[in-house]
C-alpha cells in the first residue's frame, strides 16, 4: 500500500498543468533508478510522426505471471503542452501487482493541435495489442489512467472507441483495436465547449497567444473553432457501448472546475455505463493535503476498480 500511496503521489504531480521540470538555476533530480524486480524500457518507439519519433516507457515484472498481464497505460498532464511520458513512478506500484504498464507520448499543442493527441493514444494502444506476444500481455484487459490533461485523454479513449475520425493512422497497425476496458480521469476536462465558462473569474491565458490551454488545443478561440471543441470533448461520444469509469475530482479545482466531471458522470449515467464519481473535499487540481477521501483512500479505490476490470 505505501508503493501504491507513493507512485499515486508521483502521479499527481506528472499530471499537474506547470511541467514538472526544476526551476532555473536549479539542479535537475537525479535519474530515476529502476526497481531491480521489475523490467524497464524508458524509450520504446511506437511510431514515427513528421520524421521524429513517439515513445513510450514500459515498466512490468521481471518474471510474469502463468497468464498474460493485464495492462494499464499512463496518459501525462500537463494542459496539452508540457509534461512527460518518461515518468515511471506512478507504475511502479501497478507492476508490482503483475500489471504490465506503459506511459505514454504524444504531440504536445504547439507542435500539432488536436486531433494529434487523441490519435497519438490510440496509435500506442494499437502498437501494444500487436505486440501482445512478444511482451506477453492480455489484449483484452486493458485500461487506461491520466490526471488534467491525461484524464481528458483517457476519458476521450473511453468514449470514442469505433470513432473513426478520432482513429487516425499514427504508427500504424490499423488490424488492431484502440479500445479500452475501463477509464480512471483524475480531474480531466471533458466539455471544451464549457471551459471558459466553468471556469468563471479564474483566467487560465497564455499573454504570447491570448489563449487558453484548451483554446491553444484546438487551435484557436474557443468561439470560431466550436465544431473542433466539441470534437475534443469526451463528452460528444457517450453512449452505452463505453467501458465503466472511475472520475475522480477536487470540490475545489479551479482550473479543472469540478462541472466538468459532473458533467461527464450525468453523461455516462444517462447511456446506462457503469460510472463510479468520487468528490474529493477540500481537493484543488492534484488535490493537495487535507483532501477528503486522502490520497491513500482514493489510491485504494483505483487499485480496487482496475483490479475489478483487468483481473
């Protein structure tokens, strides 16, 4: 449990929206040292976009199971234009539990706008499926976990699958599926369409662009691109065909107003999907300290939802 309470810890942070990089004039940490029970691959290549190429980190057991492992893939924070897939510790905890997981890369926003990103994360799922025998992993179980901008991605995954103007052709391997069997979103946005407003008074612009993170997403004002805002939104896709879904949200997130979630849960309600939301009291963007349910609690309920889907 306290792997699992730490690697939640590092998640949060990885998911934040400020990167995670030392300010300057500071030493940058030191590298990150691999368990010595588990395999880690920091720089797999899934696919090669505008002649550079998109990697993922792999981290699972030295010795796995008799079965073939159930997956979970990490989808960074970082509002869509920092942040990275090379941190691991938020799976360190999950390998250790005979899951093979994998953090993954994709096209921040000002290098492509959207639908770059959503298309980036269904290339790196199709790439895992066909490579299923060789790392010996289920196909068939895996889910998917991301904070801010990660939720939104991994919420959009759950909603989207069989959308083919999502799918894109990013690494190839078009014979496999992109589809997931469950969703943990830690505070993404779902509506793009309602940011703006959600947010109310708290002015989340980038002086340089006059933008939002969200607006720099889609490529432009929120007003004169709405058909791309509501093609980013998860919630555009509901129906019953989506996989259950664990949404967990600060009361008190003000860059990630909670009515994004809300509105997310009354979605996935009204089609009939499974969807589990847990408020989290006094929980800013990260939820901080004195959150109700504690960081603990909360890493507790996510090991318990994805052990339900994936084993």
């Amino acid at each position: 449990m306290k792997r699992l309470c730490f690697a939640l810890l590092i998640a949060l942070c990885v998911a934040s929206l400020a990167s995670c990089q030392p300010p300057a004039g500071q030493a940058p940490p030191r590298q990150f040292q691999p368990p010595e029970d588990l395999e880690y691959k920091p720089d797999v290549v899934f696919a090669t976009v505008n002649g550079r190429d998109l990697h993922m980190t792999l981290v699972y057991p030295k010795q796995p199971p008799s079965v073939p492992m159930p997956v979970v893939v990490w989808v960074h924070g970082g509002a869509w234009r920092a942040g990275s897939y090379k941190g691991a510790g938020q799976l360190i905890g999950l390998a250790r539990q005979g899951y093979f997981c994998a953090s993954i890369e994709y096209r921040l926003s000002q290098e492509a706008i959207f639908p770059a990103q959503i298309e980036d994360c269904k290339g790196a799922l199709r790439f895992l499926r066909a490579h299923a025998q060789e790392y010996r992993l289920n196909p068939d179980k895996i889910g998917v976990w991301g904070g801010s901008a990660g939720g939104h991605l991994v919420a959009l995954l759950g909603t989207s699958g069989g959308v083919k103007e999502l799918e894109g052709d990013v690494g190839g391997n078009l014979e496999q599926s992109s589809a997931v069997q469950c969703v943990v979103d830690f505070f993404g946005p779902s509506d793009m369409t309602t940011m703006i407003a959600d947010r109310g008074a708290r002015i989340l612009v980038d002086q340089a662009t006059g933008l939002t993170p969200e607006e720099a997403l889609i490529g432009g004002k929120t007003e004169e691109h709405l058909e791309v805002a509501k093609a980013a939104s998860p919630v555009t896709y509901v129906d019953k065909s989506d996989p259950p879904f664990l949404i967990v949200h600060g009361e008190v997130d003000k860059t990630v107003p909670i009515k994004q979630s809300e509105r997310l849960d009354e979605a996935l309600r009204a089609a009939g999907v499974d969807c589990t939301f847990i408020r989290v009291k006094n929980g800013g963007h990260g939820f901080g300290p004195n959150c109700d349910p504690s960081a603990q609690q909360i890493n507790q309920m996510v090991m318990e939802f994805l052990n339900k889907h994936l084993k």
